[in-house]
C-alpha cells in the first residue's frame, strides 16, 4: 500500500464507521463497542505508518480530479501527521 492510500485510509475509515457504527449498534451495544475500537486502532497504525515520512520532511499527497475539473486533495505534513497520531 501506498504513502498516498494510507492517508485515504486514515480519512475514509472513521467516516465510513461514523455511518456504520449506528447501524452495529442496532444489533449489540457490545459489538459496536468493539467495532468502534478497531476503527480508531486502524487509524492510529495508519497514522503511525506515516510519521517516519513526517520526521524526514517529507509532505504525502493523494489527488485526485472530478468532473468539471474539481479537484480534491488530501495532504499529510508533520503537523497533521502529530495531530492524528
């Protein structure tokens, strides 16, 4: 996996268990919980994959272009990198 996809997992994964997480907790406050949890730890990894680059200076970008030409950009440098970890 890419430098690049990690960051677009860091953001897809707690936005997609924003959506989810209500629906689990549907079925059982405990499972949700525990889905809850494994969210947040698989940001934090994605986000710990990322501080080396952070460290060395180095700026990680995913892009990606839509139609009428919008573009849309996440960026990862040190200081977002330190804030999600």
């Amino acid at each position: 996996m890419g430098r690049a996809a990690i960051v677009l997992v860091c953001v897809l994964v707690p936005l997609g268990g924003a959506f989810i997480l209500p629906l689990v907790g549907r079925i059982s406050a405990l499972l949700r919980n525990i889905c809850a949890l494994c969210l947040v730890c698989v940001s934090l990894v994605c986000s710990l994959l990322l501080v080396p680059d952070a460290l060395a200076g180095q700026v990680v970008t995913w892009t990606t272009s839509g139609a009428l030409g919008i573009s849309f950009t996440l960026t990862a440098d040190a200081l977002a990198v330190f804030m999600a970890a």
